[in-house]
C-alpha cells in the first residue's frame, strides 16, 4: 500500500476512535479481543507458554480464562490509542487517577529515571504524565515506519523528548544531568547485550542491566510507575512509588533480580493487565531449547 495513503486511513481511523464515547471504545476493544482469543494463533500460543511457565499452580481452564483476559485488554489498549495519541490533555487528565509516593516538580535535584512496564495502560499513563511536566522517553522504533512515525509525533505533542532506545549513553546522561527526567521500560528481551538471565516468576529470563549501569552514571534513583486500567471503563491510574532501595548496587544482577521482583508483585495484582504476548523468555541461558 501507498504510504500516503496508509498514513491517511491509519490517522482517520485514530481519530475517529478518538471522537466516539471512551467506555463505548473500551468495551469494543474488550469485544475484539475476546473474538481474537478464540482463533488459534501465535500470539495465542506465546500468551499460554507464558502463563504455563509463570502460572504453575493454575489449571488450564483458569490459564485460558485469564489468556482470554489478556486478550481483552491488550485489543482494547490498542484501540484506546486514539484517544491516547489524538485526545486532548484536558480529556486525558479527566481519565487519569494520580497516585504519588513522592512529590512531583518540573526539575529535579536528583536524576531521575522513572521504571516502567508494559501493561496495557502505560502508553495512556505516560501521555498524560506528559501533559503535567516535562519529560523524555526511551523508546524502541516500530517496524512499520508509517505507524512508527504518526506514534513518534503523537507521543511528542505535549512536549515530551523522545529518545531512540539505540540512542548514545551520552545523549541520555545529558538529559538526566540537566534535571529531565526520563521514562524507560525494561522488561522485554532486548537481546543479550547489557543483560543478564535472572529468575522472574521462577523461570530464567533475559533482563536488562541498563538500568541499574545509567544509574549509576549519572547518579539517578531509579523511581518505578505502574500503569493500571481502572474498572467500569473509569480510565486509568498512574501509580508512581518510592524509589528502589539501595539502586544501584554494585551488582548488576542483583540489581536486575529487584526490577524482577518488583515487577513480579504488580503482576500478581493483575495479571490480566501484563502484556503477556511479548517473548518474555525469547532468549535462554546456553544449552536450554527455546520454549516457543
């Protein structure tokens, strides 16, 4: 397809999700993703090896429910991307809860490097975290370069600077020392440089070391947000808590382990809400198969 044309019908779909009743989009978001659920696929398949490996103890009636689940809200967070990337700051603050474990301001004496995860709301939680203060964001390029670029200016429009995760780690203790903030996600399988394999939900898993590495740089505390879907199509909730303790330590797998744990907690909360159809355990430790 023309890309001009692919650009025109991918915006024109946005925006009019954009202009129809937030919980009318929700809930046919929710309507999708059960109909998605029930078509055999691969990322059907990934959603169930994941929970089969963090879910033991479950059956698999209560590992279908839930996959079911997932799918619901991760078909709903892609449809509610209108409103994320086209909806105004006015719109966006009427449908965000704020739950702060620590005072917020435009600078910072310290460094700061808020740790995110993908659960279905972040995309929405940090647009309207946007809206309030001044913020950068580490961000891996989508393959498709047409959504790639409408998702790059979107995501921009309130101010935010975005950073290319291939980015120098100079630009981005630039950005740290001059009292911006920066949002990151380190819980997918990046590939095996800069991280180790460490334990999450039991299972080995390939994780970032990144973190706790530009921490200790450029003298930031690490301060982890949650993203979470409130209930009754009400919005969201940006959850921000205390910085991790003691991060960094001088153990970048110990520090890896804690982002684990943390994670691993907010899990357990909702697990419906994880973004389980990611390659959590793409990568395996040497002489292990692959469980895809």
């Amino acid at each position: 397809m023309n890309s001009h044309i692919q650009h025109l019908i991918t915006t024109g779909l946005l925006r009019l999700l954009c202009a129809l009743p937030y919980s009318f989009v929700a809930w046919l978001g929710e309507q999708l993703g059960s109909l998605l659920h029930c078509m055999p696929g691969k990322r059907r398949r990934i959603v169930q090896t994941n929970l089969k490996l963090c879910f033991p103890d479950q059956t698999d009636l209560q590992r279908q429910l839930l996959g079911k689940q997932i799918f619901q809200q991760v078909i709903r967070s892609y449809l509610e991307r209108g409103l994320q990337w086209y909806g105004s700051a006015a719109r966006l603050t009427a449908l965000t809860e704020l739950h702060s474990a620590i005072p917020l301001q435009d600078t910072y004496e310290q460094p700061t490097i808020f740790l995110g995860f993908h659960f279905a709301a972040i995309e929405a939680v940090c647009m309207y975290y946007s809206t309030l203060h001044p913020v950068a964001s580490l961000y891996s390029p989508m393959s498709d370069q047409t959504t790639n670029g409408i998702a790059h200016r979107q995501r921009a429009r309130f101010g935010t600077e975005m950073v290319p995760r291939h980015s120098s780690a100079r630009n981005t203790l630039r950005i740290l020392r001059s009292g911006k903030p920066i949002m990151l996600a380190a819980d997918m399988d990046f590939g095996l440089r800069d991280s180790v394999f460490v334990s999450f939900f039991g299972v080995q898993a390939c994780t970032l070391t990144s973190v706790s590495r530009l921490a200790a740089l450029s003298g930031a505390r690490v301060v982890p947000f949650v993203a979470e879907v409130r209930d009754g199509y009400q919005g969201y909730r940006l959850r921000i808590f205390e910085p991790l303790a003691n991060f960094p330590s001088n153990d970048v797998a110990a520090d890896a382990r804690e982002m684990n744990r943390f994670l691993e907690a907010q899990i357990r909360r909702m697990p419906d809400q994880y973004y389980w159809v990611h390659r959590r355990f793409k990568r395996r430790p040497n002489g292990e198969k692959s469980v895809y």
